[in-house]
C-alpha cells in the first residue's frame, strides 16, 4: 500500500537564471534630476570644458558610466578600463584624441601609465574623461608627481537621487527587464529601501529573480513579503 506521501504532487521551484540584462545608454534613457545635473551639462557643452581632463565623481550605479557614453559617441572617444592601462599602450588609447577612462579606483590602476596617460593627454590637447566612485585626493598614491595632478582635476560630482528621480530609476530599472510594474509597487519600494542607486538595481534584480523562481508576477504583494511590510 502506498503511504500518503507518495500521492503528494510537489510543485517544482523554477531556476532564476543569472542573466544580465543590459540597459540603454542612449542620451534619451538618461534620467536627468537635481544630483546629476552638473554633471549632464558637463557633457552637453563640450567641447567646451574648464580643462581638457575632467573626473565624474558619485556613486555606484549614478550614471558616470551612463554620461560617459553618452560623451563618448559624441566625441568618437574610447572607453578603457583602468585596469587594462598600460603605459606601452597610451599613444593608441589617445589616438582619437578623446578617451574614456571609467570607474579609476584606489589601486586599480597602474601608476606610471596613469601619470604618462596624463601627460601625454595633456601634451596632445586630447580629451580625457575620467569617472570615479570617490574622489582621488583620498587615495594613497605612490607616485608624488601623479598625486598633484590628480587633486588639480576639475572634479563634477553625482549625488544621491530625489524622490522623483529615484521613482524614475525604479520604473527605468524594471522596463530594462521587460517589467511593467504599477504605481504602488514603486510607491512601496521608496519607502522600504535605501535611496541609492545601488539599492535599487539590488531591489529590482531581487523581485525579478524571486518572481522567476517562485513564477508570481511582480507585484507590490510580492515586493511586501520580501521587503518585510509591517
């Protein structure tokens, strides 16, 4: 005789995938708002910069790499990482006389190549565009010389999103899923998370992937159990 448990139909659990899913860098996608502003209108204007090397300072998920895009299709500039900087290599990486060099980090980078890269730029009136997460004057920087320029770059920060900025982030976030989601659902998520860009890319990523795994849409009902709604 078959015991109970064998007449019991188990619903299997759906596998969320780690896909990436890319988002548009195109200038019409870009969310424009208070605290990131300056920055945006940076860009707009060059060529005509207070100095040929600029550094974008904020935090992750900001929009540095968004701006940078967008300067570089306009400028027919490069983009490089940090990491892949190597001194041999910068007369080729400034050889369109514009650069990207994106998300420089506090030892990610090679010191020399950064201070030749520099010079060089300067030496050719080459663009150079720089995004950071914080600002250079607080690295431990070997190379004296190296440290001076970095402090003497004009510096444009990103700052944190107002509301209405981060309730466009949310809504931005989910269509580059292929998400449509409701008012209260993003109503939900601004006063349950953090108010950072970071936060939100997790909040959205976390329903998407739960959504898939428990194949529930995303709804504000699904967003309450996972945010803890009191």
């Amino acid at each position: 005789m078959a015991s109970p448990a064998a007449n019991v139909t188990v619903e299997p659990t759906q596998l969320a995938l780690a896909l990436d899913h890319a988002e548009s860098l195109a200038r019409e996608d870009f969310l424009a708002g208070p605290s990131n502003a300056a920055a945006l209108a940076l860009i707009e204007r060059w060529p005509d910069w207070p100095s040929r090397t600029v550094l974008l300072r904020g935090p992750e998920g900001s929009g540095k790499s968004h701006l940078a895009a967008i300067w570089a299709r306009e400028a027919g500039a490069r983009t490089l990482s940090p990491r892949a900087l190597d001194r041999g290599e910068v007369p080729v990486a400034l050889a369109t006389g514009a650069l990207v060099l994106d998300n420089l980090s506090e030892g990610g980078f090679d010191e020399a190549a950064l201070f030749h890269l520099l010079n060089l730029a300067r030496e050719e009136r080459a663009y150079l565009l720089i995004t950071a997460r914080t600002a250079p004057s607080t690295w431990r920087i070997g190379v004296a010389d190296l440290a001076s320029r970095l402090r003497a770059l004009p510096v444009v920060a990103l700052t944190a999103p107002d509301d209405a900025l981060f309730r466009a982030l949310l809504v931005k976030l989910f269509a580059d899923r292929q998400l449509a989601v409701d008012e209260s659902l993003v109503s939900f998520l601004t006063t349950r998370i953090e108010r950072s860009f970071a936060a939100a890319r997790s909040a959205v990523a976390r329903l998407d992937r739960s959504a898939l795994q428990l194949r529930r849409p995303v709804t504000r009902a699904l967003a309450g159990e996972l945010f803890r709604e009191p």
